[in-house]
C-alpha cells in the first residue's frame, strides 16, 4: 500500500482544525465536522474528495467539502506519493474533527 501525502497525513493525525472564514464561508453552527476522503495530483490540486464520516449537518458538510476541493497544496517533492486517497479530519470554529478510518478508497461501482 503507498503511503499518502507527508503533509495530508500530518494533517488527519493531528486533527487539523480549520477556522470557518478559512474554509467555507455561511456555516453557522460551530461544531460541524468531517472527515474527508481525499485526492491530490503531482500539481497540488484536489482531484477528489468525499465525505466518510460527518458530525455536521448536510449543509455543513457540503460547505466543508466545497472548501476541501479549492485547497491547493503545492507541487510534489521528492519522496512525496500523490495521486493515492487519503482521509482529512477538518472542523469549523474551533472544533474536533470526528475520528475517521487510517485508509480510505471511493465505492466500489
């Protein structure tokens, strides 16, 4: 199995929480949380992303996401796998993100 990106990994196992006004703009609640299954490209850009576990509401999670997919993480270094699906814990306004699986993987068709 490929090990995911060195600064996303970094990210879900300190439980990176985001500030709303950072990430998504109209939510309100404050303890809205996912965890999201993501992919990067050699770019940085986000070619994909999916909520895996929410503590939110449906429209928290949409904005969350929306946020998830603008992020750009610059282009890959030396040593760094992309292109592999990774989970994220994200969280607005100061809370934990939910705890998620240690792999993730789109369904299956």
């Amino acid at each position: 199995m490929r090990k995911p990106p060195s600064l996303a990994s970094a990210l879900f196992l300190s439980l990176c929480v985001l500030s709303a006004p950072a990430l998504a703009d109209g939510a309100d609640s404050g303890h809205a949380g996912i965890v999201a299954c993501v992919k990067i490209d050699d770019t940085g850009a986000v070619i994909g992303a999916f909520v895996i576990v929410s503590t939110g509401d449906a429209e928290e999670d949409r904005l969350l996401l929306s946020g998830v997919r603008n992020l750009q993480w610059g282009a890959k270094k030396a040593g760094e796998t992309r292109g592999v699906w990774f989970p994220m814990g994200l969280a607005l306004n100061g809370a934990t993100p939910p705890t998620g699986p240690a792999t993730c993987a789109p369904p299956q068709s």
